[in-house]
C-alpha cells in the first residue's frame, strides 16, 4: 500500500481517468441498453416450448390412436404373411 506521500504514476492516472470517462460511461450504457432489448434469446426459447408442445401433442395422438395402429400392422402382418406363404 502506498503511503500519503506517493503519488500516482502517469499510467496509473491515465487508467483512472479512462475508467471514469464519459466515453466508456456511454459506451457501457449502450452495451446494456442492446442486452435489455436483445431478443434472440427469447426467440430460442419460444422454438424450444413450440418443439416440446408439438412432441406432447404428437405423443398424445400417438397413445390415443395406439391401438388402432397395432390392429392396422397385426393386418398387414398377417395379410403379408398369408401372401408369402401361398
């Protein structure tokens, strides 16, 4: 630590006074003004909640129709087979 009687070399004034510059102050503003109005997260995360509804409904339709299904290919199944084995 530096006693009352040293003083700030040039470089280190020189950090100071860019730190607290009104340029670097707008230059930050500017910075969280476009994280406050950037909006390509959201966009993300509205595909991914689009893509998770479309799997449950998919899944819904899927259970719903299940049996239907394993009817539709046990005939097919067995069409085929009696069409292979005459």
């Amino acid at each position: 630590m530096r006693g009352e009687s040293e003083s700030l070399t040039k470089h280190e004034q020189t950090l100071i006074i860019q730190s607290h510059s009104p340029s670097r102050l707008w230059s930050e503003m500017n910075m969280i003004d476009r994280l406050i109005h950037d909006e390509s997260g959201a966009t993300a995360i509205e595909y991914g909640l689009i893509a998770g509804l479309v799997a449950v409904a998919i899944i819904a339709a899927l259970t719903a129709l299940g049996g239907s299904l394993t009817d539709l290919f046990t005939s097919v199944s067995d069409e085929l087979d009696g069409a292979v084995g005459s």
